[in-house]
C-alpha cells in the first residue's frame, strides 16, 4: 500500500529509533533532562529565538502560544480554513477565552490591510479588543502552501505598528524554509512565538517546540503544566527530535521533488490538478462529488488519500517513508482509477 493521506504516517527509522534507545534522559519537569535541554537550546537556535520549550503536540504548542500571547475577552486573527480554526477544537475560545475571527484567504494568506479593518477599538466597553493574529505557514488547507517571505515580513511589520502579538504556526516550517530557500530562523524569528511539529515532515513520532523570549517562554512552561503537557524522562522522545534535525532537514528537498513529479505527471495524464498549487509535499487532486467513491477505488488499487476541506479534491502528500517507486506506481495508479470512476 503507497499511504499519501499524511505526512504524520511516516515510521521511525532505524537508525532514529537507534537515537531513542540510547538517549541519556533525566527529569525534565526539573529541567534535568540532558536530551531535552539540547533540543530546546538547538531548538531555539533553529527557529531564531532566544529560548524554546519542548512539548508532546504542535496543537498544545499552538494553544499555549495564545494563552500567553491574549487575555480572555481578546480577538484573535486568523485565516478562516488555518489549523488553529478548524482542527484544534475552538480551543482559543475554550483555554483562553480567545474570541477567533476567521479572515478570508488566498492560498492560506491574508493582508496586512484585512489585519488592519479589523483592530477594534481597544478603549471600548463593547467590543473584544484585537491583539493577536496568527499564520500558518505552510498552510495545511490551501494544499501545503507556502507564505512568501515579503508577505511575512510585512505581517510582522504591521502587527508590530499596531501593537499586535503575532504567533507563526510553523508545524510544517521546515517545509517552508525549504520551499523557500531560507533558514527556519529566518522566517520564525520576526513572530513573538512560533511552533514547530516534529511528527509530520521531520518523521518523529511526536514532540513539537514552542519558542519566543525568555519572559514569555517561562509563561510558556507553566503553560506546559497548565495544559497537562509535563513529561518525566522526555530525552528519549527529544533524542528522535535531534536526530531529525541533524538528518531529515535538508532531505525534504526529496519530498518536495517527488510532490512536484507526481502533479505534473497526473496533470499531464489529465488529472484536475492545479501545478501552481504544488509548491511543497502536498498534491490536490480535484476528483469531483463522488469524494467517497475515488477514494475507495485508489484504495482498491493499493494508493491512500485523504480528504480535505475542499468537498471535491482529496491529497496526496509525500513524505520520508513514499519512494520514487511508490511515485512511480501512483502516477500510473491514480489516472486509472480516477477514469475508472468517472465511467461509472
């Protein structure tokens, strides 16, 4: 079976698992943990900030940023199909109190301009004062896509003019730094926080970081306890972090690689996709209503997709355990399947 539904499928590799066994560990609530203290100092380092803190999940890592970043009563900004909006439980509103109002986006981005009609005024007894926003780069919904580095910039920058915190959900920003030829740091860096997920992309089984300042990473760490998310001998889940870090950042070049053969041979094969989309390691495939019906005849034919927010496209994402074989086999599978369907 060719499993494209995620890049969180991937398997620990030997020699990752090799680094688990053999990580030296302590007690991290105590931040005696060897393994983890590393991690969180090249963790840090990598993502351009002064210090990180390490977590189990990117979600809880995105939830903590916004505790410490609002106040209950607050407006969060955010585009409307981003992971924070859709797939975290409307946890703003249920840990922080967080009013969230969904912007509409192109390609998973908005403007510094719709940021801007929506600040309210904050010296008002009626409205929820506007003080965060948050993008997700790359963005999940929109197919993997990648915010430019200018757009970042000048969100930043105005959230900065208008004193807004800002949070960069990075879970695929090594992803991002990839696509766009720069260090992670370099786009995290500007954010008042940003996390990183370790189990998609970077193949881990799970751990994800959170990093900003020092002052707002010692809330962040109490946050940590808050949401539940202290562990004990943690090393031996950083270990897989570190070894990712050291080993399957410059490769993601492959995946995109094989990302971009898969949608050009499929459109060239006259698949509904969308090349401009394909700027990463997810490929959308437009498959019309019956959604159901193409994803079980892939299925049958030994490929998995997923769905997506869109009714009619499933993805295909690539990752570190999809070959050139298994592209090879998709792109002659999913054509097939799909006019098997269509002649229905």
């Amino acid at each position: 079976m060719i499993d494209l539904r995620s890049d969180t499928l991937t398997q620990p590799t030997r020699a990752m698992r090799d680094a688990i066994a053999n990580a030296a560990v302590g007690d991290e609530q105590k931040r005696e943990d060897p393994t983890v203290n590393e991690l969180e100092r090249r963790g840090a380092e990598f993502l351009g900030h002064e210090e990180a803190v390490f977590l189990p999940t990117a979600t809880m890592a995105n939830q903590i940023a916004l505790n410490i970043l609002g106040r209950p009563g607050d407006a969060l900004l955010v585009e409307q199909h981003a992971h924070i909006m859709l797939s975290e439980l409307g946890g703003p509103a249920a840990h922080s109190g967080l009013l969230t109002i969904g912007l509409p986006g192109t390609n998973g981005r908005f403007s510094p301009e719709q940021v801007v009609a929506e600040i309210r005024d904050r010296n008002s007894v009626h409205v929820a004062p506007t003080r965060v926003v948050t993008i997700e780069n790359t963005h999940n919904s929109s197919g993997g896509r990648v915010w430019p580095l200018a757009e970042v910039d000048a969100m930043v920058a105005t959230c900065r003019e208008h004193d807004l915190a800002v949070h960069l959900d990075g879970a695929r920003l090594v992803n991002a730094a990839t696509a766009t030829g720069v260090d992670s740091a370099r786009i995290g860096g500007g954010f008042d926080t940003v996390t990183l997920c370790f189990s998609k992309a970077l193949g881990c089984p799970l751990g994800a970081l959170i990093a900003g300042s020092s002052g707002l990473m010692t809330r962040a760490r109490r946050g940590k306890h808050f949401f539940g998310g202290a562990m004990r001998q943690a090393g031996i889940v950083a270990a897989a972090a570190l070894y990712a870090l050291d080993h399957h950042v410059d490769r993601l070049a492959e995946d995109h690689a094989r990302a971009r053969r898969l949608g050009e041979a499929l459109a060239a094969a006259g698949v509904p996709v969308d090349l401009e989309q394909v700027e990463t390691n997810f490929v959308q495939i437009e498959v019309g209503p019956d959604r159901s019906g193409a994803i079980a005849r892939l299925k049958d034919r030994g490929v998995l997709v997923s769905t997506t927010v869109h009714p009619t496209v499933v993805r295909a994402v690539t990752h570190l355990d999809i070959s050139d074989a298994d592209i090879d086999s998709a792109i002659d599978v999913i054509p097939a399947a799909l006019k098997t369907l269509a002649a229905a």
